[in-house]
C-alpha cells in the first residue's frame, strides 16, 4: 500500500514538472521575459529549443538529441488562436534571423547594438514565428558535428520541430502560413507537404513565397531578359547570356542534381551584376545593409540566456556547411508541389519586387506560374491585375484566382517587405478577413466562387484589371503598349466566358450550346498573333510571346473543351480544368536569398477568404536575399 502511494506521488510530481504526457519541457519553460538593451517585453514570447524527431528533447536546450532553435512572438495576449506566420529565410543556409532583426520581426538592431521594436512588424497583424533551420544554421548549432544531410532529411527535422512547438506552446487552433524568401520557396512547400502528410493536427493555412525560388530551371532564363529591359545589359551581352542558358538548360537536362549544372545556370545573375555594378537584389538600391551589430548582438552571453540558445558556438548569420551540402539540389523544381498544395485547397501567394534584378524576378516568377498546372488554373488565367492602393497611392499589381494570388510590389526588390513596409498596414485597415470555412490538413478547399463572395466590397472590388508588367518607374514605355493589348485579348475573352457561362445555366442538362452561339476560335488566334508580332519586334525573342499570351491560349482553349456538353448549377461557376504542358525535363529551382517584411493585401487576397475565420486578423509576408 505504501509503495502504491509513493509511485503515485511521485507519478503526480512528474506530471507537473514535465506537463502533459510525451512533454519532457515544462509548460512555460520557454517564456521569454526580458530582452538585452530591451528590458521586460510586452507581448508574449517563447524561445528555446524543439526536437528534430518525433519524440522530445529531456530539457529546452535539447542536451540529448538534435534540435532546432525557435523564437515565437504572439501577437496578443490571445496569441493561441491568432493566425501565425511561419517565416524562413533562405540560402541555402542562412538564418531565419535575417529576417526577424532587419525585416519583419517584432524588432531591430540598431548600429549600436541596441534592441529595438520595430513599427512595421507582422506582430501586428498576427503572430510571428521563426526557426533556425536546416539542423546546422544559426543558433541550430551541429548536434555532436551533426548538421541536415540534404532537403528531405532537413525538411522531417523541421517539420517535427513545428510539431512540437505547436502542442508545447498551445498553436494548434493557430492557422501557420508558411513563408519563405528565396530559396525559402523551396522550403515553404515542401514543408506544406511534409505536415499536411506526417502532422495532420498542424493546421496549415497557406503557404506564401517571397522572391521564391521555385522553378529554377525557367527562372534564371528571364533573368538577362530583366536585364536588358532595365538597361543594366546591352543586346551583345544579352546575347552572351543567351549562350550561356543554352548550356544550362543541356546540363539541367542531363543531370540537374550537378554541381556543374547549378554553376552554369547561377553564373548569369553573376555576370549581369559584375557588368552592370549595380546590386540586383534592387537595383535601385546600392547595396545591403550592415548585418554586423545583428550578430554581434546575438553572439552576448546575456542575450543567449534571455532567449535560451546555447552557449559556447559563434553564432553567424550563414552556413557555408550547410550550403555545400544543399548544393548538389539547389535546381530542382518544386512547382509541382505548389500546384499539388492548390489543388489541396492550399492557398498559395507569390510576391515579387519589382526592382529585384536577380533569378528571382518577377518575370521568372510568371514564368513558372504560366508552367505549373492545377486544377482551377483557369481562373487564375482569366483574372485580371488590379491596382494595389494605399492613401490614393499605387504600392503594386494584384492577381488573384483559383487559390493562387500573385503580387508585383512597386519600389521593392528581393526583400520586399523590407522595402514595402506598408503591405501589413494594407491588410490591416482596408482587407480584414471576411468570415471563412476553415479547411483541415485532409479537405479541399472550398469552390472559388463561394470565397469570392465572401472577399466582397473594397478587397473583391480590386481584382477587376490586370497591369501585367507593373509600375512606370519599373517597365519601358514599349512593354506597357504590349500590356495594352493582353488587356484588349484579356477582356474579349472574359466578355465571351461570361456569356458562356450563362448559356450553359440556362440551357437543359446534356443540351449542347450551338456552335454559332461560341466564341469564334479564329478571332482568339488573330489576336494571339498580333500581340506575337508586337512582343516580337520590340523583344526580339518568341519566348516573351509565350509568358504573355500562354494563360490566355490555355484560357481560350480549356474554356471550349469545357463547354462541351457541361451543365453547371445556377449558382456554381464554369470551372475549366486547366492541363497545360508538363514541365520539361532538367528544370530545377535554385537558392534565393535573405530578407523581408510585413504582409497584407495578399493575406486577405490568397488566404483570408479562403480558410479563417472572420474573428482572426492577418499579416503580411516578406522577403529574403542570397548571400
């Protein structure tokens, strides 16, 4: 009898220091109290350390197995049921502390040293969370020598790690929108993929890409064409360049996982930036902030204890280890992730600066988009580009349809929420979610036109144009009269969807529409052929043709094949299925790069509508930069 008593004390006692069963951390261990320079925080925060396996580390420095760093900012005292961005710069290998000290996060280093709140932190609109990853990066020091051994082993570390982090700090009512700069376009999706499969109680509420480097196989193909068109090349030199894809594009075709395909292809980007003088991570800009006092902030003993990193290993802001053993995947393409996300009702949003002259640019990331096929990829190829306002002010150019919201972000470049700061502010005064289904790890996304009506007033009232190539200050005067006629050949084709569409409602179930009542298929492709013979002339490449005019030619096509004895309800939309061509052979993704900001008009654009609840407030994204 009094052994039976003592196991139970002492099972009782275990309970409430390790809390609840398979939590080896205490509840609350990994509170953040006060900061260096900073003093008592406002908000609550949590940092530590969370296991990369399925079963937890014994104490919060996990002493006895590897783990990675974390840091989680709640944006309100009722941060658990708060939408949180799950925020990842990357490198390969560089900290996700680039981002949350000199990009999005709740602060900044100042050039002294000096901790300091940041006014455009996401923290505003949502909460903020960041790991240090793969195994190996920053303050995720090498386990025992130990670092990731390539992208799937890092990428079911790091899910884990989320895993943990979500239970341990009571997030799993919290919707993660993944988000990941430069080659954090990799990570982003593949992490979307790993916990929708291995972790179905982590709700994943959408996944955006900032500069992403998705496809790299096709994205470092625009990167001379950017070039040229903003005068940092002239057309000898574009030439070159063109030779130099040639060889690329053989390599990616024979090998993409080669170190010597990945040197070829990335060389471009570092032959324009030699030519040119000028920093294309925005070239408007003359370069990079100092990251100096961020490191050496970080590498302070009592800045280590207040936010529970281990002691001892030089913190820096990259790992060359790391990115020597990323390297030989660096190519790969993961847009058919992204496509396979969207058609799990994943909603997914690409930001571009428009003043990013590197791999990333938002040429490359059309690109990628017009190649990826999912199954509402029509819509997003019917819609149009509308006018991002702020104050009467013109920060940027929206799209948005079947799951999919892309954003060309005026005066920004690879790190646009850095140089746009006021995209949170964006979501937070005019876009507020409008009430939403929330969607679980193994549902599909509700019917597009069920969230449109629920965008509504000024945010739906947005998506009515398309811009195409973006701002004034960004794009020659002769690419906007090319613009003008996607416009023309955009709207002809919307006008006829519509009448389309209401003939198919209208009509009896497996009643045909009458051929003459169709749009003609000729007048399509005469207007295909003479914007062709306009991008032609004032680009000289008939690969321009295809990033313009390949949405509206599937559009045109898909929405014939849909007609074809197809009958819809009254209050459901023609869907056309969109199949366009499998991406070709060899093309691969590459690595971005290191910075970023807050998030708005596309939070509520791609994934407000789409999967919270109307009582959550959203945030922003950011970007990142290669180093």
């Amino acid at each position: 009898m009094r052994s039976t008593v003592v196991v139970t004390l002492v099972a009782t006692f275990a309970l409430a220091i390790t809390g609840p069963a398979g939590a080896a951390v205490p509840a609350g261990a990994d509170r953040v109290t006060d900061l260096p320079t900073l003093g008592p925080v406002t908000q609550p925060e949590f940092a530590g350390y969370a296991s990369t396996r399925t079963s937890p580390c014994v104490d919060l420095a996990c002493s006895d197995r590897p783990g990675l760093f974390y840091w989680l900012t709640g944006g309100s005292a009722d941060y658990r049921t708060q939408p949180t961005v799950l925020w990842t710069n990357g490198g390969p290998g560089s900290s996700s502390f680039y981002g949350s000290l000199s990009e999005n996060g709740p602060y900044t280093v100042t050039p002294s040293g000096t901790l300091t709140p940041y006014s455009g932190s996401w923290t505003s609109v949502a909460n903020y969370l960041f790991f240090d990853q793969p195994l190996g990066v920053g303050m995720s020091f090498p386990f025992r020598g130990q670092i990731a051994q390539n992208l799937g082993q890092g990428t079911r570390q790091w899910a884990n790690a989320v895993a943990h982090v979500v239970h341990r700090d009571g997030l799993e009512r919290s919707p993660l929108f993944l988000t990941g700069e430069s080659y954090g376009g990799s990570y982003a999706p593949l992490l979307a993929r790993r916990l929708l499969k291995a972790h179905p109680d982590v709700r994943v509420g959408g996944v955006i890409l900032v500069a992403g480097w998705v496809d790299p196989g096709l994205q470092v193909g625009t990167t001379a064409r950017y070039a040229l068109a903003h005068g940092l090349i002239d057309t000898a030199q574009k030439q070159r360049l063109d030779r130099v894809y040639k060889r690329c594009r053989a390599a990616l075709g024979k090998n993409v996982d080669s170190l010597r395909s990945g040197t070829v292809c990335q060389s471009i980007q570092d032959k324009i930036a030699a030519w040119s003088g000028r920093y294309l991570a925005n070239t408007a800009q003359t370069g990079d902030i100092d990251y100096g006092p961020i490191e050496a902030y970080l590498n302070r003993p009592d800045v280590r204890r207040a936010i529970h990193a281990r002691q001892g290993p030089k913190f820096t802001l990259s790992s060359d280890r790391v990115y020597k053993r990323y390297a030989r995947g660096v190519m790969r393409n993961y847009a058919p992730v992204v496509a396979k996300l969207l058609d799990r009702g994943i909603p997914v949003m690409v930001i571009s600066g428009l003043n990013d002259g590197k791999d990333t640019n938002f040429l490359g990331a059309r690109r990628w988009i017009s190649k990826m096929s999912w199954g509402k990829a029509g819509r997003y190829r019917r819609a149009q580009t509308e006018q991002w306002k702020v104050g009467g002010s013109v920060l940027g150019y929206r799209r948005r349809g079947g799951g999919l919201t892309s954003l060309n972000v005026l005066n920004a470049g690879h790190l646009a929420p850095r140089d746009q700061p006021r995209i949170a502010e964006r979501c937070r005064s005019s876009c507020r979610p409008p009430s939403a289904v929330r969607v679980t790890p193994r549902e599909v996304g509700p019917p597009e036109h069920q969230a449109d009506r629920r965008v509504g007033g000024r945010c739906a009232a947005r998506d009515r144009r398309d811009h195409g190539l973006g701002g004034d200050d960004q794009v020659p005067h002769h690419l906007h009269r090319v613009q003008a006629q996607d416009e023309l050949v955009r709207g002809q084709i919307q006008g006829s969807d519509r009448l389309d569409q209401e003939q198919v409602r209208q009509r009896a179930p497996g009643q045909a529409v009458p051929q003459a009542q169709r749009q003609p298929e000729g007048a399509g492709q005469r207007q295909d052929r003479h914007q062709g013979q306009v991008l032609d002339r004032h680009l000289g490449k008939a690969e321009e043709r295809l990033l313009l005019l390949e949405g509206l030619e599937e559009g045109l096509r898909q929405r014939q094949e849909g007609l074809r004895g197809r009958h819809l309800g009254e209050d459901q939309d023609l869907e056309l299925i969109a199949s366009g061509p499998a991406t070709p052979r060899g093309e691969a993704n590459h690595p971005g790069e290191r910075h970023g900001r807050p998030w708005g008009p596309w939070y509520q654009d791609a994934i407000g509508p789409i999967l919270l609840p109307s009582s959550i407030n959203a945030p922003g994204v950011r970007g990142e930069v290669e180093k």
